[in-house]
C-alpha cells in the first residue's frame, strides 16, 4: 500500500465542513431583525420600572416628610399658623424653615423675580418669560403644555438623589387641601414631560398625601392620564393611575407621546 493512497484515506476520513456565507449572513440578519424588536422592548420596560420605583420613593419621601412636619408642628395646618388664611401664607417662611430642613440634604431653589421654576435655572428650555416672571412648561401626553404660571406662591427644594419636589403652599381649591406638591423625579434632567418625570399631588388638612385626582372614578383618572389630542389636563393623573394599578404601567398609560409640536 502506498503512502500516498494512506494520506488520502486519512484526511478522507476528517473531511472538513462549515457555514457557507450565505448561511452567515441569513443568520446574522435574523439576528438583527430580533434584537430591532426586543431591545427597544426591553428598554422601555426598565425605563418604566425605573419611573415607578422613583415616584415609589418620592411618595414615601412625602409621606414620611408630613409625619415629620406633624412631630414638629402639631398638624400640617400647624406649620402655616393656625390664624393664617391661604393668602397670608408666607412661602419663605414655610417652605425655607419649615420644610426644607425636614427633607434629606433639601436645597431650596431661589427663584428670580420671585417666579416658580422647580428646580431650572436661567437658561434651561424648559423656562419661559411671561409679564416679567420666569415659568416653566412642561410636556403634556397629548402634546400640549403644562404651565407652572410665574407668580410668587410655589418654591421647590432640590433633594439629595436629584428629585425636585415643589410646594404650593397657597392652594385654596376647597377647605380640604392644605398644599399642592409637584414632584419631578429626576429634577431638570429630561423628559420634563407630565406623567413621565413630573407628577401631581396633594396634602390634606389631616396629613394625608394623595395623588392628584384620588377620589375621581378610574373612567375620570384614565382620561386624566391619555395622551389623546382632546384631553384636557393630560398627565395630570398619571400617578393616580399607576397607583390605581397597582404600582405598575400598563399598556394603555400614556408612555408614547403624541406630539402635535414634533419635539420636546
């Protein structure tokens, strides 16, 4: 037998085989096309988790900030000044020395002109004049605006984990409510988009802390929360939403934009 007839029958026997090209590249495109539709997915999945679990604290942060001011004060409407009514209520006073020292690491945010500005500073987007006040504008669901009005009543203190939270401590809707708070969770970082980052509450006159639009009908708090280009008050109860739901985003919440404007 020859060497030559032993080789040949030898590397017979390993005979190599692979992928063509072809077959690499069906593979990778299959790929490609499943990571395009499960990433975005997936993404939007931790970024609404991320959202609940930040208006989660700020609740909390709330909740226990209103224990404190009851440890201190007596009641809620102890801290204002029992003979004080709504207008002779003095938001330096509330909010810089008696609020703020209670929250953790609170920085309150001097506004110019005495104009409600959450926790922006002069240059932001976000801010725009009116009659000589700063205000800012967030982004309505539906596309619109929401519009803290410059005036005098608001001021916001920045926490020490970036949220922003901004007390209305002149509110007079009904003998009921004693402050309105707007939380930003993640303070003038993006979106600024109403029920994404930013949130609307309300404190009793007993202590208790709701979200806006707590004692309307689900039907009420659903087109509350739409981003429908009909809906009146878009966003606004959105967190009463995601409370209502158990903590979580569901599928007809609002997430997705509808931006009439075509931008942030």
């Amino acid at each position: 037998m020859s060497f030559n007839f032993i080789k040949k029958k030898v590397f017979n026997t390993h005979k190599l085989t692979g992928f063509t090209l072809a077959e690499v590249l069906i593979t990778l495109g299959i790929v490609g096309v499943v990571a395009a539709l499960t990433i975005p997915m997936l993404m939007t999945k931790f970024e609404q988790e991320k959202t609940v679990n930040a208006l989660k604290k700020s609740y909390a942060t709330l909740g226990h900030l209103v224990k404190r001011i009851e440890y201190e004060y007596g009641s809620v409407e102890g801290m204002n000044g029992t003979s004080e009514t709504w207008w002779q209520r003095d938001k330096q006073k509330i909010v810089k020395g008696s609020i703020a020292p209670l929250l953790p690491g609170g920085q309150v945010i001097d506004s110019p002109n005495g104009s409600s500005t959450m926790c922006f500073i002069e240059g932001s987007t976000r801010l725009h004049t009116s009659h000589d006040n700063k205000e800012v504008q967030y982004i309505r669901p539906n596309g619109g605006t929401w519009t803290l009005n410059g005036n005098d009543r608001m001021m916001a203190v920045l926490l020490q984990d970036g949220s922003c939270i901004g007390f209305d401590v002149t509110t007079r809707f009904s003998d009921v409510i004693s402050m309105s708070v707007y939380v930003d969770i993640n303070g003038p970082a993006q979106p600024n988009v109403v029920g994404r980052d930013f949130f609307e509450f309300i404190v009793t006159r007993n202590g208790d802390v709701y979200p806006l639009g707590y004692n309307e009908t689900r039907e009420t708090v659903n087109r509350g929360c739409h981003n429908a280009a009909s809906t009146t008050g878009s966003g606004s109860f959105c967190a009463s939403k995601i409370m209502r739901d158990g903590w979580k985003i569901q599928k007809d919440y609002p997430w997705k934009l509808n931006l009439r404007n075509g931008k942030l």
